[in-house]
C-alpha cells in the first residue's frame, strides 16, 4: 500500500475559524485521509497553527497578553475545537516549535550557500508615532486594483492580489492609525525567486500539475506567467523565527525574523519532526520529508488564496535549498464558501465560526453539509435554510429514520437478536448489485477528490436501502410471511452496518453509533469491497444489537428562526 503524507493550510492562530476556513482544507483533508486508513494505506496526517508574523502580535496586544502566551491559548483552543469537530490529525503543531525554527533557519543558510538569498538596502514605511519600521501587515490602506478599503500591506483580502505596503492608497498604521508615515531605507533578505523561475516551472510541468484541479494548475502557472518576483523574506518584528546570527549578524542584530510566508511552509517539516520527536524509537519524519522514497505521495488541501504560496514560493524555496525534500504530488484547491453571498470573515465576525457550530449542533451535521457543499468548481454560499434542509432530509429522513426504524421494529418483533429468516432472494440479489456498483462509484469519487460528487453517491447507497425497505414493507410482510420479514431486517442491518464503514468519512461519530449498534466482537471501520457489499452477510443471524440514540434530530421552523435571528438570514446582515 502507497504511503500518503497529508498537510492542510496552516490555521492563522489570531482567532477562531469559519466554516469557510473549515471547509477550504481542514476537513477535506480528514476526509480523505479517513478514507486512505480505511483502505489500509500507511497515512500521516499533519497540520499545526500558523504563528508567526504580524496579525499575531497585534492579536495579542489587544487582549493584552504577551504574544508567546497569547499564541499558546489559542493554539489550544483551536485544537479543542478540530477534536470537537474530530479532524484525525496525526500531530498537530505550532509554527513557533523549535523544530520548525531549526529547520527554517537551515533552509535559509542553504538558501543563501547557494546564492539564492541576497542581502539588500529597500526603501520601507516607517511610522513617526509609532517609532518603528511598519511591516506590510502592520499598514492598511485602499487596494488599488479593486478599491477594498481594509487592504493590507502584504495582500488584498478582498482580490486576493498581492501587494507591497507602498501600493496601498491613503496608507495608515493598523498599529496607531496615523498616517503620519514615512519612507526610510533598511536591509532586508530577498529570496530570488526569479533566478529559480525555469527550476520552478520545469517541476511543475514535470510532476502532474497538469492533473491538479484547474483551479490550483491555473494560479500556479498564472504566477509564472506573469514572472516571479525577488520576495523579501524578513520583517521588523519581535515575534518570528529569528534570522541565524552566524549567518547574517548584523540583521540578527537589528532583531529582523523571517517572513511569516517563508517559515509556515516549512512547518509541515517542523510538524512532522515535532511528531517523530515525540516517540523517536518508532517515527523517521525524514522517510516522509528527506529523500523520501516514491511510495510516498503528498497531497495538500487549501483554498485559493494559498494556492500560490504553496504551488510556488514553497517549492521554490525547496529547489533552492539543492536537497531532496519532497515536494506536493497533488494540490487540491477550493474556492470560497461564502455566507448568504458575503464574506466570511475572522476579522469582521461575519458569519459562522466553528466553535459556535458546535454550540449548536453535533459535529456530523456541520461535517456532511460541508463536504456535500464543497466550493470545489466555484464559490458556494451557506444559508441557514439550506443547511437545514440537508439535515433534514439526507441525516435525519434518508439515513436517521432508516437506521432507528429498522432497528427498533426488528427489536420489538424478533427481539434483540438480528433475525435469521430464509435465504436471501432476487430482491436481496439485486439490492447486493446495486450496492456494489453504487460503491464504485463513491469510492472512484473519494479517489478523485471530488467531494461533492462522493456525498451524492453516498446519499444515492442510503437512499437505495430506503428504497429496498420500502418495496419489502417488512411491517406488511409480517403478518402473513414471518420469515420473509426476517430476511428483509436482516438484509436492512447489514445495510446499516455497511453504511457504518462507507460514512466514516464523512459522519466519523454517527458511524461509530451505527456500528456499535451490533455485538461484533473485532468489528472496524475497514473498507468494504464490492464482494462483502454484494453478499450483504457481514452481521449474521444470532447477533445482538441495540437500538442506538436518534442518530440526527431535525431542525425545526423555531430553530431555523433562532439561527436567522443570531446570526443573520439575509444578504442584507450577512
């Protein structure tokens, strides 16, 4: 079996996340890499807060904590929440980990050994109230392309294009907000990307990107296109991976850190050594980063708006070092999950943040509406009514009722015991084949990444035992063909079990609960083949069972109504 390394975009640590950050990598990462365990692949799934850089230090001095202490809250608090919303990450780390500022520096002086890092003297914003140098975050201002007035210095949130602090029209500072600033010369490290541009685009043309969703091959290749450009990589900060005195002592001096967007790259590195460092006897993360062998396949999962820091200045970083780090297979990029067609945003607070999610819901229902909602071919937006409606008709109606009427009508008419009855017949025959293929097709779905197709197919394997259930009518059938009905409950269960191993995925706690309903000694979550689907035999006559909680409760008008209310139902408050 292939060995799968994992990474999603690093969470920023200033704040809790949106739906939309969740759905944008975290959780199309812990669903794919569900589905490789279940297949039996050797999978490591690594992700960690993104720490460094200037919304950071501002986070923190706004809720008056010094920033190492700020950032160590938070990054616990976001983890409870991915462990409330069960993100199966293999580790979880922080972007200010010693490994990662060993390995970054170590990148750095490579960089630099092989003439891909040069010192230069730039002309910088400087701040007369402030007394400092400002660097590109610490600056809003207008975007000068689309006229966003909260543009930052490094980026516009709104077009996403990149900008320098200088572009910025009617500049202030987001420390003080003066505008009372001033353009002085200071040095700063660049890397040259420009040099390694041909390297950059002979990989990409060399490892598949051609096969990558349109989405990330478009972006990355629209950046070569448009030509790369020299980056600095530090910045005037007190809260950073520090730029490696041996190297360049006089910028160590002067207390300059490295770029945010050159160390978080680098973290999925850190992380994975955090990890190994944890049970050193039995984890090699150099097997997985360092001359790792080609068993080993790398699949990143973010939204478009890091699409060309990972699809480019991370690679290029990497080509420059003249070492064998691994490099991305496959690059799965997501548009925007908007809300009520606005912006989510953490800044402003709009929308629904992931730990008011499971305020008031359990995770499952946040988890499926998100992936059968995926933005995968264009932005999609979250509405409260049609995020009630795919619970309540998919959860709760398709799969929910399917699950507590089989079992509690078999409990009180045979017992707690699945019943035996007589043989399977064409029915059952036919409802096997039916499942076996619509497997296929969820899995060739799951195997391409395409989630939103992979939740229809799911939907179509719960909605054919509805059918089956209905056709057979065991309520009916019992009253004048006992063992009939007996096949019929039977037949249903192992439906229900099998719905337990193919949902894991997607509603990783309500497949636990359909799975435990049955005393199966040993019983996992290991896939299902199109044989065991067909046969349709995995729970047997004489096994126990329970009858677990109502899986997924609907949600109701008063909800419905309650969740406008606090949150906003209308493009006006969105």
């Amino acid at each position: 079996m292939a060995r799968h390394l994992i990474t999603s975009a690093l969470p920023y640590i200033n704040g809790i996340k949106h739906l939309g950050n969740m759905v944008g990598s975290m959780l199309p990462a812990d669903v794919y890499a569900r589905y490789l365990r279940q297949r039996g692949h050797d999978v490591l799934y690594i992700c960690a807060t993104d720490e460094h850089g200037t919304p950071a230090e501002l986070a923190a001095k706004e809720a008056g904590l010094p920033v190492d202490t700020f950032c160590a809250q938070q990054h616990d608090a976001q983890k409870a929440i991915y462990d409330g919303f069960e993100l199966s990450f293999d580790y979880f780390g922080r972007s200010s980990s010693a490994e990662n500022r060993d390995i970054t520096q170590h990148f750095a002086r490579r960089l630099k050994e092989n003439g891909f890092i040069e010192e230069r003297a730039i002309r910088q914003v400087y701040s007369l109230d402030d007394e400092r140098f400002l660097p590109d975050r610490y600056i809003v201002g207008t975007c000068p392309h689309c006229g966003y007035d909260k543009a930052r210095g490094d980026q516009c949130e709104n077009c996403t294009r990149v900008l320098d602090p200088t572009d910025l029209i009617d500049a202030r500072s987001a420390i003080s907000g003066s505008s009372r600033l001033e353009v002085r010369e200071t040095k700063h490290l660049f890397l040259l990307q420009s040099k390694l541009q041909p390297e950059v685009e002979g990989w990409l043309d060399s490892n598949g990107s051609k096969e990558w969703p349109t989405l990330a091959s478009s972006i990355a290749h629209k950046w070569l296109t448009e030509g790369l450009q020299d980056r600095a990589i530090t910045r005037d900060l007190e809260w950073g991976v520090p730029v490696p005195a041996d190297s360049w002592p006089e910028l160590a001096a002067e207390g300059k850190v490295f770029y945010v967007w050159f160390d978080a790259p680098i973290e999925y590195i850190g992380a994975t050594k955090e990890w190994a460092d944890a049970d050193p006897e039995n984890r090699d993360w150099k097997s997985w980063w360092y001359e790792a062998d080609r068993t080993v396949r790398y699949t990143e999962f973010m939204a478009k708006d890091n699409v060309p820091f990972h699809t480019v200045m991370f690679p290029a970083t990497q080509l420059g070092t003249r070492e064998p780090w691994k490099k991305v297979d496959y690059v799965k990029a997501f548009n925007w999950l908007n809300y009520y067609g606005g912006k989510f945003s953490t800044s402003q607070r709009r929308g629904v943040f992931t730990d008011a999610a499971l305020e008031l819901l359990p995770a499952d229902y946040w988890r499926y509406f998100l992936m059968a909602n995926a933005p995968e071919s264009d932005d999609t937006s979250f509405t409260w009514e049609l995020f009630t409606s795919s619970v309540n008709k998919d959860l709760a109606d398709t799969l929910g009722n399917f699950v507590n009427r089989v079992l509690s009508f078999s409990r009180k008419r045979f017992g707690d015991e699945v019943p035996a009855g007589r043989e399977a017949g064409e029915a059952e025959a036919k409802l096997g084949e039916q499942i076996a293929e619509l497997l296929a097709e969820y899995e060739s779905h799951l195997e391409a990444m395409q989630f939103r197709k992979a939740a229809q197919a799911l939907r179509a394997l719960w909605s054919a035992g509805n059918s089956y259930l209905e056709e057979k009518a065991p309520w009916l059938e019992i009253k004048t063909n006992q063992e009939g009905a007996a096949l019929t409950l039977r037949t249903a269960m192992n439906l229900i079990r099998l719905y337990s191993v193919i949902s894991e995925p997607f509603i990783p706690a309500s497949a636990r609960a359909m799975r435990e309903a049955f005393d199966l000694p040993g019983d996992d979550a290991r896939w299902v083949t199109a044989d065991q689907a067909r046969a349709l035999d995995a729970v047997p006559a004489g096994t126990p069972f329970t009858v677990p909680p109502v899986l997924f409760a609907k949600i109701t008008e008063e909800d419905l109504e309650s969740y406008r209310e606090r949150f906003g139902g209308s493009e006006e408050n969105a």
